[in-house]
C-alpha cells in the first residue's frame, strides 16, 4: 500500500500530499469523584498530514471519543496538544 494513500471522512480513499506531523491528542476521562472514581488520562499520538483540514481532525476526535468512551466511567474530552499550547493558565 502506498504511505501516501489515507482514508478520509469524506470520499474514501484519496491520494494525499505533503508530510506527517505529530499530534498528540490527550484523552481525559473526568471520572465521578463524588462515587470514588477518579480521572484517568491517556496520550495518543496522531500522525496527520501537514495539510490535514480542520473536518478530517475533528472527524478523528469523535472517533477516538467514541472508542476511548468504552472505557470510560465519566465525561470524554480530546484535546489535541496544539490546543492547549494556547490557552491561559
């Protein structure tokens, strides 16, 4: 299979261009505190493409919502580690 060939929310598979950039998206699970459940986190990286547009990024995030949301005994959120570079402490 050819490394530039990916799949893509919209029409299957297409042939993209351009290079790999690493993202790491942070999974947090919130938990229930007031039952004794506690947060859990987890860091998964993502390779996406340089040019990766913002629908096939968010795509990813429901997905990995979706499959890290199995495990989870409360509330899912991803962020992606570019977000986060942002925001004010």
């Amino acid at each position: 299979m050819d490394e530039n060939l990916t799949s893509s929310p919209n029409n299957g598979n297409t042939l993209v261009g351009g290079s790999f950039v690493k993202v790491k998206a942070l999974i947090t699970d919130k938990g229930d505190l007031s039952v004794g459940i506690f947060s859990r986190y987890w860091e998964v990286e993502c390779p996406f493409y340089r040019d990766a547009d913002d629908e096939e990024k968010e795509w990813f995030r429901k997905s990995i919502a979706n499959v890290y949301g199995e495990f989870a005994e409360g509330r899912i959120t991803v962020k992606f580690d570019y977000e986060l570079q942002y925001k004010d402490f």
